[in-house]
C-alpha cells in the first residue's frame, strides 16, 4: 500500500517538473532518504508523538532554498498528511523512472581478478545492443571463479564460472558416447 501511495507522490514531481529539474530533485530526494534511513531519523519520523508540522521543521525546513520548489511543495504537501516516512520509496521510484527516461542503466561486473576496461567497454557495448538500453558496468571484486554481470533495474544476471563450463563439457562428453 505504501509503495503506491509513494508512487504517486513521485508521478505528481514528475508531471510537473522538466526534465533537468528533475534530475537535481531527485539528488535532492536520494540525500533526504539516505538521512531519513539512518536510525535516528527514521525514528522521529514514524513517532506518533512528533506533530507532522515539527517533523517537517526539521527535515525539510533547513532545505528551504537548497532543493527545487515543487520538491519542497511536495515535501510539505507529505508531511501534511503524515507521509515523510516514504521519502526513500518515493526517491527510489523516481531514481528509476529517471532511468528508464534517459535509458541509462548501470550495473555490476564481479570477478576474481581484474578486467581491462578495453572488455568492459566490449562487454557494455554487447549488453546495450542487446537491450536497447545504455548499460554502464562497474567493475568489483569478489571470490568467484569466472564473471558475474547483474544489471538489477533490467532484470539481467549472467554468470559464467569455470566449473560450469568443465561440468557442461564433461554432460556433453559423456552424451556423445
């Protein structure tokens, strides 16, 4: 239920916000949930105790002149109503509609060793052709034994380890006799 009521929110900043002003709100919004995410925070923010006016004095109140004006409007309008805990929904949703605007997406390439940015450029160009969408890979370490790319918002995870190809060649081996 949360989600769509956050959906919404962010369906109104996007109906009224260009393109550009857009992209710095949604900064804005990604800075404003990463405090409202922190223990703290997110516990004056849910409290039954704290007046939805005190909350917004102190969350949003300081961001007068900071963030755009449709942002702090709607960030009044939610506190109006009680609804600051769902900045980091509303945030999210707008982070990926901004994706899914610009076609941009990023992702993750996980190896063992290090890969030359030459086949990541390679790998990102396949991926792009592939789906239509300007994949951008970021290059991380972790303790496998092959590669691992995941771009999340797509819904693409591919992996290729060497023990996967030996145990395939060994079926396919083992078929043919």
């Amino acid at each position: 239920m949360e989600e769509l009521i956050a959906k919404r929110y962010a369906k109104a900043l996007m109906d009224i916000s260009d393109e550009s002003a857009l992209k710095a709100d949604v900064e804005a919004l990604k800075k404003l949930a990463s405090t409202v995410n922190e223990k703290d925070v997110k516990e004056l923010v849910v409290s039954p105790l704290i007046s939805n006016d005190k909350k917004f004095s102190i969350l949003v109140e300081p961001l007068k002149g900071k963030i755009g004006d449709k942002l702090y409007r709607l960030l009044s309008v939610m506190s109006s109503h009680g609804r600051l805990s769902l900045i980091p929904s509303v945030a999210e949703f707008l982070e990926y509609e901004m994706k899914k605007v610009t076609n941009s997406f990023e992702g993750t390439l996980l190896s063992d060793g290090s890969i030359k940015r030459g086949d990541i450029a390679k790998l990102e160009k396949s991926l792009s052709d592939y789906t239509g969408a300007n994949i951008k890979l970021i290059n991380g370490k972790e303790k496998i034994d092959g590669i691992k790319v995941e771009v999340e918002d797509l819904g693409i995870e591919l992996s290729y380890s060497k023990e996967r190809i030996k145990a395939d060649l060994l079926a396919f081996i083992q078929q043919g006799l």
